[in-house]
C-alpha cells in the first residue's frame, strides 16, 4: 500500500505530465509558438499559462483578418489579448490593436473639448464632412473657414450668432469649425444651453464653479440652441450676462446658435418687467459686441 506522500508526489507527477502534454499539443499550432517564443522564460513556467497563451493566440488570428474595427471578433474591441514579462513573471494585458491606435490618434482632440448634451455626431464633425449642395449655407460655410484661418494666424477674431430655421445643420457646421481648431491644441466648448442651465443648478453646492469657469473662461465656446430655456433673472443676469461679461473683456470668440433672431431672443429674455427689458437689451448689446450675425434659411435634412 502507498503512502501518502507517494500518492502526492504520483498525482503532482500526472498532473504535470498532462500540463506539459497539453503545452505540446499547443505548440503545433504557428501562432501560439511564436508567442511563447518571445518570452525568455523557463518552459515549467510557459506550461502553467497554456490556455492564457491560447486565447492570445485566437485573438492575434482574429486580428489578422479583420480590415476594420467594426469587424473585430476579439473579447474586447480593438484590442488584443497579450503576455508580456514584468519583473520575471507572466502577465497578460489588452494592447490596442492597429486600428484602435489609428481611432485614438484620430480623436485625441476630444481631450481640448467639453461638451455638455450634445448628440455623439457633433464630437466627430469635420469641415470636410460638411454639406456643400445647398446655396443657402455657403455665407456660414465660408465665414467659418475664413475663422478657422484668422484664428490659426492668431488675428482677433468675433464670434458668430447663427440663427435659422429647423434641421439646417447650424449645430454641425459650428462644431465642425471648433473641432478643427480643438486638432490645433485649442480649448473648446461646446454646450447645449438649456441643459447647462439646469446642471449648474442640480450642482449648485457641488461642483458649480468648476463647471462655470470652465465655460466662461474656455478659448472658444458654442452656446447652443441660446432662446430654448425658460427665462429667468437667475439665468439671464447671473449666468449669461456674467458669461458674455467676462468674454467681452477678455475678447474671447463666442458662438450662438438659435432659431430666433436677435430681436426675438431679446424679447425672449425680457419677461414681463420693465427693468427685464433692460437687461435683456444689455444682453443683446454685449451678443452684438462678440459676434457676427448671419441667418441661414437652409433645407431641413432632420426630415
């Protein structure tokens, strides 16, 4: 009869011996043998890792039939399972394949961009992208080129109210010019008015300053859909009219874009007090300062 420790040491020498076996078998297929090649460590080491170094393997192959990110078949997207040696041991990470790489170096701009509530499409808009077939939107196109290069060459720039009807694109061809310059290293926001308004006010005792001075005091910045909020002397006097103060002194390019003209926005911003109307007409005064005013009455792509 066996002892006990004759018993450990034959199960300890079987299980081994399937390890290994396993490790062998493993090693006919190219791929999982060029992995374990690379790593200069022992082969009892390797063995231990053999279904690790199996999915790495499955993974690699994926990676070289797939022509894009979209058809990626690994267990993360754009990324492939790896080993690598730290401090002696085997350990495996996620590296970016070659087209999550490309994605990053494409979108490292976003990293210049705040953006608050704003549709996923307006962090990727592009110049080039944009809609040239509609007469009515060549005046904003052009104006928004011609930006993009005064600012690059460092001239003193206005911003731009673009107000329009429904559906034109006037969201789109902002932010497509603030994205190019967020690819030049410069800050922007881009904020979709009435939900900033109701942020700074859910965050009022929390990070509301934080959020404040980022918008107020950003190079370039989009005031989006300015006339959809309700009014109040809160939002008009304290939020906006400091906002657009700041950036007048400062001389830093603001954009708006509304489906009201600046004679209905002021209206919008008056209420029903004298005293409303005021300020409301201080508002519009300091919009005027900051900006160029065009109105593009452009087919509605929303249909």
């Amino acid at each position: 009869m066996k002892s006990t420790k004759e018993l450990i040491n034959s199960k300890y020498s079987l299980n081994k011996y399937t390890l290994e076996e396993n490790f062998n078998q493993a090693c006919t297929d190219n791929t999982f043998k060029k992995i374990v090649e690379r790593l200069d460590v022992p082969k009892e080491m390797l063995i231990k890792y053999t279904s690790l170094f199996q999915d790495a393997a499955r993974e690699i192959k994926n990676c070289t039939k797939c022509k894009n990110i979209m058809e990626c078949l690994n267990s993360v997207c754009g990324y492939v399972y790896y080993p690598f040696i730290e401090q002696g041991n085997i350990n495996f990470s996620y590296v970016p394949c070659k087209y999550r790489q490309k994605l990053e170096h494409e979108n490292a701009y976003q990293k210049n961009m705040t953006v608050l509530d704003m549709p996923k499409e307006i962090l990727t808009a592009s110049m080039k992208e944009i809609y040239t077939d509609d007469k009515e939107r060549l005046e904003t196109i052009k104006w928004l080129t011609t930006f993009i290069k005064k600012y690059g060459a460092n001239e003193k720039c206005k911003g731009l109210y673009l107000t329009g009807n429904f559906g034109c694109g006037k969201t789109y061809l902002v932010a497509a010019c603030l994205n190019e310059l967020a690819k030049k290293n410069i800050k922007v926001a881009i904020i979709y008015y009435p939900e900033f308004l109701r942020e700074l006010k859910e965050r009022f005792s929390e990070d509301f300053a934080s959020i404040f001075d980022t918008v107020k005091k950003t190079a370039i910045i989009l005031i989006d859909d300015i006339g959809a909020e309700t009014t109040t002397s809160w939002n008009r006097d304290e939020i906006l009219g400091t906002i657009l103060q700041y950036r007048m002194q400062e001389k830093l390019p603001t954009f708006f874009t509304s489906n009201l003209s600046l004679k209905e926005l002021e209206i919008h911003l008056a209420g029903n007090d004298r005293e409303g109307k005021m300020k409301a007409r201080r508002i519009i005064e300091r919009i005027k300062y900051l900006t160029d005013q065009i109105t593009m009455i452009a087919e509605n792509r929303r249909k």
